[in-house]
C-alpha cells in the first residue's frame, strides 16, 4: 500500500501550480485584478495565438457577463435603502461574476499544466515536435539499454554467488541434522520418539502460521520505543489520547514544554483524563479537579487534604518532529530511531488515522507492492500494466531493499516503522528506472502503532524533493488527507478482510512467494522477539 503515489503527486502539483503561478495560456478572454480585494487570488496572464480553438467545454458554464461597467454611482453622504440594496446587488453579482472567472481560470491553467506535465494527456502535437520527441526518447533509450545491461550482468553475478552460497548452507544445516539425528538415534522406543519429536518441533519453527484470533501482545513487543504522535499535533494547552498496547494513555507538556505520557485514567474515580484541561503543565480531572505532573505525581486535590498519590508514566521524548514513548518494562534504550527524510527532502504533510485492523496485518500490507495493479486500480496504480515477474531484492540478513521493476526504496525499521522513496520519472510511469535515476522523489513514512488487538493508529509522513512551492498553498493539507484516505480505503476492505479469515482459523501466510521477502522476515522478526532472542534476525539488534 503506497498512500500516495507519483501520479497523484504530479497531480496535485499540477492542481497547485493553477493555484499559485502566473501561466500564460491561450483563450480569447479578459482577466484583470483590482487592487484593494484581499484574500487569496488567482492571477493570470490570457491572450490570444492563432491556429488553437478558442472554445472549451466549460464555457457556456461560466459565460456571465461582467458587471463592473454598470456599477452603481452613489449620490450624497448618506446611503439611501434603495441605494443599499443597489449596491448589495452589485456585490452579489460581482462575487459571482469574479468567482466564476477564478474557477474557470483554475480549471483551464490546470488543463493546461497536466498536458506539459503528462505526455498521455496532450491532444495534439506537432510532426516536429513528435519528432523532436522521439529522438531524445531513442537517445534516452539507448542510454537506458547500456545501463540495464550493466546492471543485469552485476546482478547475475551476485545472484550466481547467492546460489552457491545457499547450497553451502543447505550443504552444511543438512550434515548437522543428520549427524544430530545419528547422535540422538537408540533402540530405546522412547529415546526414538524424543528424536521424532524434536524434529517436527525444528520443522514447525520453520513454517511460518499466522492464524486464529489475534492473541494478547506478548510483553518483549514492548521494549521498544514507539512514535506516538507529531509534535505539531502537541500545543502547550492541548493533549493527545492515544492507546497503546490496550492502554490509554495521554499526552501533554509540562511547565518546561517537554512532552509527558500518563495513564488516562485519575487515581481516585477512573474518570479518563484526557476530558480535562492543561494548564500550567498540569492535566486536570474535569470530575473534581485532581491535577497531575508528566510524571504523573497529583499536585493538587481541591476541597480535601492533598495525599501522596502517583498514576502510571511513560518515558516521553521529543525527536524529530515525532513524540516517543517506551511502553515496556524493561529499561529504555539509549539511543531513539531517527526517521527524519532524507537530505534535501521537505516535509509537506502529517496525518493520524485510526484503522481498525491489527498493526501485523497492516504491516504486511505496506511491505507488499505486488498488489499495487490489483487492488489501487482507481488510485496511484491506474493504468499499470502487470509485470511478468515481482521481484523485491534486498541482502541476505537486512530488512530493507528494492523493488523490481519498479523505482522504489522500500525499508522496514523495528518495532513498526515502514520507510519508502518512490522515484517518480512521469506521470503514472514508475516502471523501468531505479530511484536513483529519477530526477523527482517522494518519500514516505508509515507507523503502526498497535493501539489494540484489532485497532490500529497509524502515522504518515509524506515528503517531497521538489515543487516546495507546496507547502504555501493553503488547504493542500485537506487534498493530501483525501489522496491518503482513498488509498487506503482501497486497502481496508481487503485486509478486514483477511482479519475476519484470521479470526476463524485462516492462516494468512500459509502460501508465501518470492515477492513476499520483505513481509516474511518482519514476521520471523517479530516471532524471534516474542521468543526472546538474544540476537535478531536481519539485525544487528541484540535484547
């Protein structure tokens, strides 16, 4: 599941550049701006070339004549009622005449920009241009030919060396568990059954059963630390209610700004905290005004003698634009995951939305982009064409990789944490070229918080390498949070889905294929954690 992708990008920058740049574009019409009128304008330069249609479809739309030629001229000092009323009128129509011009200005310019921007939309061409085209095209081309060649030579190799490598192992694990099996072998019937036990023991670790209900969350899931929330959703006066591992808890800052995490719950009547108010650093009871510290120490007990009570506290910290939180019992780590973008990137939008699915099955979703021409056929994947073959290609002991054919980076980063850079090269076209050879990126970040058993708080952090003109175009925050939420829409009916299979038995991972690589080892991760592992697997992380 990718929440945005390169075709909606290119899209909305489409759309923004009609909103915010001066474009000169062909229609035989008049557009002039006054000064004095505040607020956000559309400005636009309109003239005339010969050879190109004059008409549009929107037209008859928004043929309004305009009404400033006729604005009324007022008579004396003091407004008479029908002279009110005339200029009411004229304001009213001028509103409307100015409003219509504005949008089909926008329409046209965006028109106009998504055929610059998309080949696949241009109506016409010239011989010459086309020709023009095709050359650089075929230049390009043949350019791309002698790198893929590179590449695949590169590639067979290590694949060749991968090969050998495996058979060594295969070589090697099968010696060890004959000559195990020979060590273990007696006459002795129970001695025999012991050996048969421990072997169907070994191979049913190696099988990979994610099925039945989801169980309680093993508690080694929670010695890790876990973003919670964006440090611009955490004002000195609000707070943030979250759940966690089937707990709440609420977020607030303290007298000194820093981020605190309490048990939403007050010690003397469950009253859920997070109904109160901030003040002064302190969160307090909206039952009978109980106020507590980050540390969740109660400094204040109106109308009664202040006693020495204490509810739970989360360690809490602040870090790249993210709030953390360590939910475990064991001692916090010293150092916190940065999930800053990459150099040169810029932020452009941070949404929360609660899912209610398990964080695991979310999790494999956003590690899977198979799925992409199947299930996002009305989103960022419209159009593709199906490859032959899905490859995700990544070392042999990493979480982390990329995707064949595709251009995008894909990494998962424990405990929840899916990181991705998508390379975009055109509209709707990722196939073809690795990122690094897009000249235009978008990168993602995707947490999945486990709030419960089958609920899901997940954080998204889109970022862009170009067209920063973004950020300044007001209420795009509302046309990212759309793009989003359609994607993801076009995931949740499946993985519901797949929950609902799961909760009567299924096993969701019961058939795994090549392309299934990046999901597989988060699954033999997190299994090697709830086993207690010293060592993980496909990290250098030691517990």
């Amino acid at each position: 599941m990718l929440s945005l992708s390169a075709s909606n990008a290119m899209s909305i920058v489409a759309t923004a550049a009609a909103l915010s740049l001066p474009i000169s574009f062909c229609r035989s019409s008049k557009l002039s701006t006054k000064k004095g009128v505040r607020g956000f304008r559309v400005f636009a330069v309109l003239g005339e070339e010969p050879g190109v249609d004059k008409k549009n479809a929107w037209s008859s739309l928004f043929d309004v004549e305009d009404p400033r030629p006729k604005n009324p001229k007022l008579e004396g000092k003091v407004l008479k009622a029908a002279q009110a009323l005339e200029v009411a009128r004229f304001d009213i129509q001028y509103c409307d005449w100015r409003a219509r011009q504005d949008v089909l200005t926008i329409m046209l310019l965006h028109e106009k920009v998504v055929e610059v921007l998309n080949p696949l939309a241009r109506e016409y061409k010239s011989i010459g241009t086309i020709k023009k085209e095709l050359a650089e095209l075929q230049e390009e081309l043949g350019q791309a030919h002698k790198e893929v060649h590179i590449s695949e030579a590169r590639v067979s190799t290590a694949l060749d060396k991968l090969a050998f490598m495996e058979e060594l192992v295969n070589d090697k694990l099968l010696q060890d568990r004959n000559t195990t099996d020979t060590e273990q072998a007696s006459p002795s019937p129970s001695t025999s059954t012991q050996s048969l036990d421990a072997v169907k023991r070994r191979r049913s670790r190696k099988r990979l059963d994610v099925s039945g209900p989801v169980q309680k969350y093993h508690p080694r899931l929670k010695n890790f630390w876990y973003p919670v929330a964006f440090s611009t959703n955490l004002k000195d006066d609000t707070m943030v209610p979250i759940d966690c591992f089937e707990e709440p808890w609420v977020l607030f800052r303290g007298k000194d700004g820093r981020p605190g995490c309490v048990q939403n719950t007050c010690a003397h009547r469950a009253c859920p905290l997070d109904l109160g108010t901030v003040k002064d650093g302190r969160i307090t009871c909206p039952y009978h005004g109980w106020e507590y510290s980050t540390d969740g120490k109660c400094e204040k007990m109106p109308s009664t003698k202040l006693r020495n009570v204490k509810i739970k506290s989360l360690p809490c910290f602040e870090q790249d634009g993210m709030l953390w939180i360590w939910p475990g019992d064991d001692p916090p780590s010293a150092t916190i995951p940065s999930l800053q973008p990459p150099e040169g990137f810029l932020v452009h939008a941070e949404l929360v939305i609660e899912l209610p699915v398990e964080h695991g099955l979310l999790l494999d979703n956003l590690l899977d982009l198979a799925h992409a021409p199947f299930t996002h056929t009305s989103t960022f994947a419209k159009g593709w064409s199906v490859p032959s073959f899905v490859k995700f290609l990544t070392p042999a002991s990493g979480l982390q990789g990329y995707w064949d054919p595709y251009p995008i980076d894909m990494e998962f980063r424990p405990p929840c944490m899916v990181l991705s850079t998508i390379g975009i090269s055109k509209p709707g076209k990722l196939e073809g070229q690795s990122t690094k050879q897009c000249s235009t990126h978008l990168h993602q970040l995707h947490v999945c918080l486990p709030s419960s058993r089958n609920k899901t708080r997940l954080l998204y952090r889109m970022s862009l390498d170009f067209a920063p003109v973004l950020k300044h175009i007001p209420f795009m925050h509302v046309l990212w949070r759309h793009f989003a939420e359609q994607v993801l829409n076009e995931d949740l009916r499946l993985v519901l889905g797949q929950q609902e299979r799961m909760n009567c038995g299924d096993n969701v991972w019961s058939c795994p294929v090549t392309y299934d690589k990046l999901g597989v080892r988060y699954r033999l991760w997190r299994e090697a954690v709830k086993q207690g592992i010293k060592q993980l697997p496909f990290t250098t992380k030691s517990v």
